[in-house]
C-alpha cells in the first residue's frame, strides 16, 4: 500500500496491490462510515482510491496500523 497527501489538499488518494490476498476483500473488510472519498474501485490484485485525511486515520487504525503513522489532521483538514 503507498499513499499521497500531497496531491490534493486535505486528502489521502492511495494504492493497493498483492498477489497473495483478493485487494477488494482487503479494502472492504473494516467498514468505515459513509463520507467524501472514494476506495476499492479496480480488481482483485490492484485497487485503491482517496479519502480526507481524517477517515484515511480511522481506516489506518482499523486495519491495525499504529498511531504513528496517521497523518495530522489539524494542517490538512
């Protein structure tokens, strides 16, 4: 998974790829509520999307990754 904040302000537009797991099973198995963006649109080896940067940190957190690594949202938002 690789992602960008820089491209639009505010948001989040990433990109998923695997060959061992079904990407759109992995993007769609922790639910996030409904909001702006958009994810899981392409095929079971790549897909990705964008998000604001507040639900890129709870879709982050979901999927287990560390505090540390989520963005600020106080500058981007």
């Amino acid at each position: 998974m690789v992602a960008n904040d820089g491209y639009r302000p505010g948001h989040v537009h990433f990109s998923v790829r695997g060959q061992q797991i079904n990407v759109l099973d992995f993007l769609s198995s922790v639910h996030i509520s409904d909001g702006d963006g958009a994810y899981g649109h392409g095929h079971d080896q790549a897909s990705g999307g964008n998000l604001p940067v507040s639900r890129w940190n709870i879709r982050l957190a979901a999927l287990g990754f560390p505090e540390s690594v989520q963005l600020q949202t106080e500058s981007r938002d």
